[in-house]
C-alpha cells in the first residue's frame, strides 16, 4: 500500500521541461516558478510511489553515508526536520547527537512568509502542531543551527535545492550569518538537470543520497 495515493504517478514519470516555454533561453522567475511547481509535483509522486520498505531500507543507506561522510560531531547545534510526505527519518541521527552531547533542533514558523526558529527537540520534548500540521516543539526558545540537514523535494548538478514552494528555508538561510553547513538530503530520484536557480537560492554545502553525495563546482 503506498502513502499518498493520490499523488500518485508513474516512477518514471518525465520532469516537465522549458524547451518549449516562451523565453527559454532565459526563462524569466514567473515562468520558472510554474515550472518548479509542475516539477514539484512529478517529483513528489515520484518519491510517494517507492514502495515504503525499499523507501525505509535506502533512506537507512542515505543516512550511513552522511553520518560517514560528515563529523556531526563538529556542530554544536544540528537543525533537522520532521519527516513529511515520504521524507527520509532523520530523527535517529539527530538523538545520536544529542547523546554525543550535541543539540538537535527543529524548524518553527512563528511568523507567516518570514525566516523560521529553531527550537531545541530532544525525544522527551511536548510537541503540538505548527504550521502545514507539522509537529513543533510546544515551547522553546531560538538558537543559532551550525549545521542543518534540509529535506530535498529535488537538487541539481550544482546542488540547488527544489523544496515545497514555500520559500522558509530561502528566508531562513538569507538571515542566518554565518551560513551554517547545508546539507541536502534526499533519494536520487530527486535528481534533475536544473532547478533554474534564481539570486535568492542557496546551494547545498553537500547533497547526500541513497547512491552518491554531491558538491557544488565551486567546492
């Protein structure tokens, strides 16, 4: 039984393309946002119709990767998320943290279209439901995340990230100085050409998937 199952398409369902849309040589950000959206949504359907056990088993060889690849340990406050909509669980590496005497914290919204806080988040925390019905942290106060790891709808070559539309992690990351790690976490299907990055977009530091991890050129 796969989750979502009205978001369902096929796997190999084609990302939409700019080829033929009006400007595309440079397309301009109108254009490229209903792009994002249409792709957004191929690659959402995409990641919901992996079969929940070979999702939970790549997801684990994502994590192994990072946590190899990565010294966490480095970070003194690690930003996570709360898995939605067939994420991979980072909840397990974000408590091995905390037991190497880390911090672990989750995003808040707590005002519309601005940059969100991040509230510490230990499994014994009171929760209730935020924004878009996502459990957040009953109460806390903001702290400053040295690392992040920030869920993937989709990324490219030089590790831009598609999210959900919603421009938080933009905003957030245009606030925080200095910028902390980005690390981008996803199923490779996730994968695209470009996502058409725009000024305000902000590269991955590293992309790590279920089969390889990524750095931008510059890096």
């Amino acid at each position: 039984m796969h989750e979502f199952a009205d978001d369902l398409v096929p796997p190999s369902a084609a990302v939409p393309s700019l080829a033929n849309a009006p400007g595309a040589n440079a397309p301009d950000w109108p254009t490229v946002k209903a792009w994002r959206a249409q792709t957004r949504t191929t690659l959402l359907a995409r990641r919901a119709a992996l079969e929940i056990k070979d999702r939970q088993q790549r997801g684990e060889r994502a994590k192994a990767r990072l946590r190899a690849e990565i010294d966490l340990t480095s970070y003194g406050v690690l930003g996570i998320y709360w898995p939605i909509r067939a994420e991979i669980d980072v909840r397990d590496i974000a408590i091995r943290h905390i037991e190497a005497g880390g911090t672990a914290a989750l995003p808040v919204v707590v005002h519309k279209n601005a940059p969100v806080e991040f509230w510490p988040w230990t499994p014994g925390t009171s929760m209730r439901r935020g924004f878009w019905n996502i459990p957040v942290p009953a109460s806390g106060s903001a702290v400053q995340p040295d690392a992040l790891i920030i869920p993937l709808v989709g990324f490219d070559s030089a590790c831009f990230r598609l999210g959900y539309g919603g421009g938080y992690y933009d905003r957030t990351l245009a606030s925080l100085s200095p910028l902390p790690l980005r690390i981008g976490l996803a199923y490779v299907e996730a994968q695209i050409a470009t996502i058409y990055p725009q000024p305000h977009d902000v590269p991955m530091s590293v992309v790590v998937t279920d089969r390889a991890s990524y750095r931008p050129p510059s890096e």
